[in-house]
C-alpha cells in the first residue's frame, strides 16, 4: 500500500515575489510533489493555505500517512482550529516532515513547546551538511556531506527540545553550525525538521536534498492503525482496575468521563 501524503505550502512568496516565482513556477509544493512522485511507494497530493480549511478538513488528515509542512510568511494566517487538527493526528501516528521556516510555524511550536528560534542571514552563503548519522534511514543514498552552494545561513542557539536522533548539522561559509536535521516523536507519531529551502534559492531542485526528502516520507510513516483516543483519557472506573481494590473516597467524577479540561 502506498504511503499517502500530502505537502502542504501557504503558496505566498511564489505569487507575490517574481524571483521566488522563477525558481518555483508552479509553487514550492510542486516541485516537492514531482520529486516524491520518483517512488512510487509514495502517492502524493498538495494543498495550500487559501483552499477551504486550509486544504486540510479532518477528513482529509485522516487519509494522511504523512504530512509534509512548508510555511514562512503567514504563519499567523493559519487557523488554530487547523493547528489544532494537524497535532491530534500527528499524537494519532501521522509522520510530520517541517521544512525550512517551518520552525517558526504553529504545529511545529505546538509540538515542541518552545519558541524553536534561532540565529540567521540572508546571504546567499555556501552550506554543506555533514551527515552525521549515516546508518539512519533518512540519510540512505547520500554521501558523508550535502553541498548546497546557496543558502540561507540557519544558526545556533535553536531553541527546540533535545531530538530523539540529529542526522544532519550544517556548517556555513560565514562559520556558523546548525543542527539542521532532526527527528522527534509526539504521540505516536514521527516527526522530521529539516532546515535547508529558503525559497529564493533552487534547493528544492537538488538531487540530494529530494533524496532525504524520499528517505524521511517513509521513516515518518507509521503503517499501525491510528491511535485513535490519544486525547481521550476517560478515568478508569474501580470495578475495571487490574487488581481488585475498593473506592476509599469521594470522587468529583462519573466513570468514564475525561476529566477536566
């Protein structure tokens, strides 16, 4: 069965920028799209921020293996209720890929909890990514590094939880390091941070990087039914305990109610 995913793009700086617009004429989202079409264990579709719901209705989250998230100027357009759609499902076992100025979105700092901030330049620097994991899934196929000769310089601090397993730090031309591939789980689901593709520049377009992008679609993929009452949480009455015991003290709840909230 293939893995369903879906690359999602606010689709703003390609309308509204010509240069952005000449790298990527019909959208970041497509050019992703055309190269996870490569494998055909992947079945691609896109969205985008002005389609109904954001193009992504709990109908839709809910045929989704993996969720790919590219955002940078209209963060603050995303709707809470999406956000809000998008985190129960990643909790569910939905893979999350955030790219580039994704960090600074409101899924990928619903997840971690922090402000996931860091340093930058727009400069058009050199950047290689060392692979510093190289047995990972994510990284099959490449070399010890990924040679970009344009990029945005992404720097540390990177104010984000400690990740499960860092497969990737960038070094820059002007001597700053990133942590620049991530990986994390929420719930049952797989999250990837992959920082390269700042959209003025053809990164999306690099062999390697579509590789990574390929790799880190199934790694993300959990193939086990969703979780489906993640946020549930009903308590659990006396009579269904493990052991046997006796309710010793009142109670502010009816069994099976999820408690406050």
């Amino acid at each position: 069965m293939a893995i369903r995913t879906v690359v999602w793009n606010e689709f703003v700086h390609e309308r509204e920028e010509a240069e952005v617009r000449a790298i990527y004429p019909d959208g970041i989202h497509e050019t992703i799209a055309a190269a996870l079409r490569q494998d055909p264990e992947i079945d691609v579709s896109t969205a985008t921020m002005d389609a109904p719901e954001h193009g992504l209705p709990q109908e839709r989250l809910d045929a989704t293996d993996v969720l790919l998230w590219w955002g940078h100027k209209a963060h603050s357009q995303v709707s809470d209720e999406t956000v809000d759609r998008v985190a129960e499902r990643v909790h569910q076992g939905m893979g999350l890929i955030v790219l580039h100025s994704g960090h600074f979105s409101k899924i990928f700092k619903r997840l971690m909890g922090t402000p996931c901030s860091l340093r930058w330049r727009e400069a058009g620097e050199r950047e290689r990514l060392w692979t510093i994991n190289r047995s990972h899934p994510i990284a099959q196929g490449l070399g010890p590094s990924i040679e970009l000769p344009q990029a945005e310089m992404y720097g540390e601090p990177f104010l984000v939880p400690e990740p499960l397993e860092t497969v990737f730090i960038s070094w820059f031309e002007g001597g700053e390091v990133f942590r620049s591939g991530l990986t994390y789980r929420r719930g049952a689901g797989n999250i990837f941070y992959f920082s390269p593709g700042h959209e003025t520049y053809p990164i999306y377009h690099e062999p390697a990087v579509q590789t990574v992008l390929r790799n880190a679609v199934h790694w993300a993929y959990n193939p086990v039914p969703a979780w489906s009452d993640v946020s549930n949480a009903p308590n659990v009455p006396v009579d269904k305990a493990p052991e046997p015991i006796e309710q010793r003290g009142a109670s502010l709840h009816k069994d099976g109610e999820a408690g406050f909230r």
